[in-house]
C-alpha cells in the first residue's frame, strides 16, 4: 500500500515539475485545531459498571511546509509536510469509591498531504480556493497516562495505534491575496478524516484485586484554521528571460 502511494506521488510531482509552465511557490503554515461540536472528533464516552470515564478533544496544533505547482490559472497541485499533535482531555470516575480525576494526553502524527486546489479569483489580487484530497500520516508511538489514587489504585488511560502509517481524507477552502514581490498571504478552513479508526484507547480503574476497563476505538477526524505564508517566486517563463 505504503509502495503504491509513493509511487502515485512520484508520478504526480513529475507532472507538476516537468510538464507545466506555472509557478513554483514555496510555504509554510500553522493550522490550529479547533474543538467543535458539529465537525470532527469531540466527546467519546468510556464506561464499565460503576467505573465511567471519557475523553473530550481540546485545542490541537499542526505546524509544517507546503509546496505548490501551478498547473494552470485555475488549478494547482499541492503537497508537503506537516507535523500534527491532537489533544485530549481525560475524565476518570469510580461512582462506588467516590473517586474522580483528571488529566491529558497528545497523539503525534506526521503528515503528507497531496491535495488538487481550483482557483476562483475575486478581485485584481484576491482568490477563493476549494480543495480535496488525501493525506499519508505516520503515527510514531503509542501513548499512556497514569494518575495515582490511593495505595495500590489508580487510573490509566492507554493508546494503541491501529496502524503505523494510515490515510485520510482532505477537504479545505479559504482565501488567498497574492502581492507581486513579498508572496501570498492564506487563511482557511480544512477538515481532515481519517479513513478508519486511528488509535485504540482504554481507560481503566486498577485496584487489588482487579480492574475495571472500557475500550474503543477513535476516529481522530478535526476541523482546522489554516494559516499560510507563501514566499515569493517568479513564473518560469520570466525565469527564463
């Protein structure tokens, strides 16, 4: 699978590199992601008898470059290279003990996007833009909190990647205003859904003699604003002269 993608992306650079006579733009962005009740991961509850728990998603980050070929005034193929932290927040209960607790855990994933972008302009030197595509994530490790409660008791929480490297899918549209010698300045909006479930996590309530334990898996999916920076560069016909 690993193979056939990178194969596609090759493919796809060559195109954009060899065969079009646009502009070669060079980036970089910074993409918060943004807790939301209507588009993305938000709230996932966890619960085992008397023992309920939950995670609920915070404030994230993805920082990273992007490269952008023009293929023509209206289309663009784009790609690059991001690193992404989605956070969560962590609630622990064990209603018969009376015991409650709270932590926080960040997933790390690293991204390849490879996204086809069509251009609507505005006005002399501002452009909308809508695109789609997909995107290759790494995931490094797994993850693991544990909170100390009384002697021999505690709360835990666990991540267990699915896969190591997995897919997504890209949808984004925002605005672009292009200056003629100190780049493009882009803002955003961008929804990134994983294909499947990312990780698996489980909370449990440990104590002598056993423990109590909630499993599932979790999608991941968010809602992101972009913002971008795209340095200056010349048409390659005016390169050229």
């Amino acid at each position: 699978m690993v193979g056939k993608f990178l194969f596609l992306v090759g493919i796809l650079l060559g195109i954009a590199t060899f065969s079009q006579k646009g502009v070669t733009t060079f980036g970089i962005e910074y993409k918060p992601i943004i807790p939301n009740r209507i588009i993305g991961t938000f709230e996932q509850d966890f619960n085992e008898g008397a023992f309920t728990s939950s995670i609920r998603q915070k404030i994230g980050h993805s920082f990273g470059m992007v490269v952008r070929q023009g293929l023509n005034d209206v289309l663009s193929f784009e790609t690059g290279l991001a690193i992404t932290q989605r956070n969560f927040n962590l609630t622990f209960n064990q209603i018969d003990s009376n015991l409650t607790a709270k932590s926080k855990v960040g997933l790390v994933g690293y991204e390849i996007p490879i996204s086809a972008l069509v251009f609507i302009r505005l006005a002399d030197d501002w452009y909308m833009n809508t695109s789609l595509g997909t995107s290759l994530n790494y995931f490094p490790s797994d993850v693991q909190v544990e909170v100390p409660l009384r002697l021999n008791e505690y709360f835990q929480h666990e991540g267990a990647r699915l896969n190591r490297i997995q897919g997504a899918l890209l949808a984004n549209i925002g605005v672009e205003y292009r200056t003629k010698k100190k780049g493009y300045f882009y803002g955003g909006v961008s929804y990134n859904l994983p294909f499947q479930p990312i990780y698996t996590f489980a909370m449990s309530y440990e104590y002598p003699p056993g423990k109590l334990l909630a499993i599932d898996n979790i999608r991941g999916s968010y809602l992101t604003l972009d913002f971008r920076y795209y340095f200056h560069e010349k048409p390659k016909s005016e390169t050229k002269k």
